[in-house]
C-alpha cells in the first residue's frame, strides 16, 4: 500500500513539474520571440522608417528568422529584409532589400 502512495506522490509531481516546464517553454519561447523582433526591428532602422518584423516563432535549430518590412527611407513604396538571428551569439544580420510588390507573396487572382 506505502509503494502505491509513493508512486502516486512521485506521479503527480511529475505531472505538475511537467506543466509547470511547458508553460514556462512557451514563455520562453515567446521571450524568444520578442528578442528577435526588437533586435531585427532595430537593425532594419538604418534602412527602414518603422521597421515591423514578423517573425517565425521558434526559428530552426540555430537562428531566428524574421521578414522585416516598411517604408524605405527617403523614398516611397515599402521594401522588405530578411533577418537572421543567430541564437548562439544573439546577433543579427540582414539580408538585401526586397522589393514588397515584386515579392508575389499571394497568387494572381
């Protein structure tokens, strides 16, 4: 009788420390998140009147990746970089500037 008390002991605190890391793994994953966003945002302002990234949530196994896209600077239209985080050293690097509407993100209609 003492092994089953045990075992349901061990067991629901193996659940609850479970929970408890999945929830603060989406936190982190969200901090994850917002770390790349400012810090592409930031690098993009050089080129960019207010830069907005988008950013893939989780990135591979060793970058954030992030589409960075707004006004260019002194002209008109908007232009879009890509962004690359390198999660080891926490520093980003732009790609070279896209032109938004030469993108065809969305099928021809």
């Amino acid at each position: 009788m003492r092994y089953y008390i045990l075992a349901a002991t061990f067991g629901a605190a193996a659940f609850t420390a479970a929970t408890g890391a999945h929830a603060s793994s989406g936190d982190a994953w969200a901090e994850f998140a917002s770390e790349v966003q400012g810090k592409c945002e930031t690098a993009a302002r050089a080129a960019i009147e207010f830069p907005h990234a988008v950013v893939d949530p989780f990135g591979s196994e060793h970058f954030g990746v992030a589409l960075v896209t707004g006004k260019p600077k002194g002209a008109n239209g908007f232009v879009s970089y890509f962004c690359v985080y390198d999660k080891q050293t926490k520093k980003v690097e732009l790609g070279s500037e896209l032109e938004t509407e030469n993108m065809r993100l969305l099928p021809d209609e």
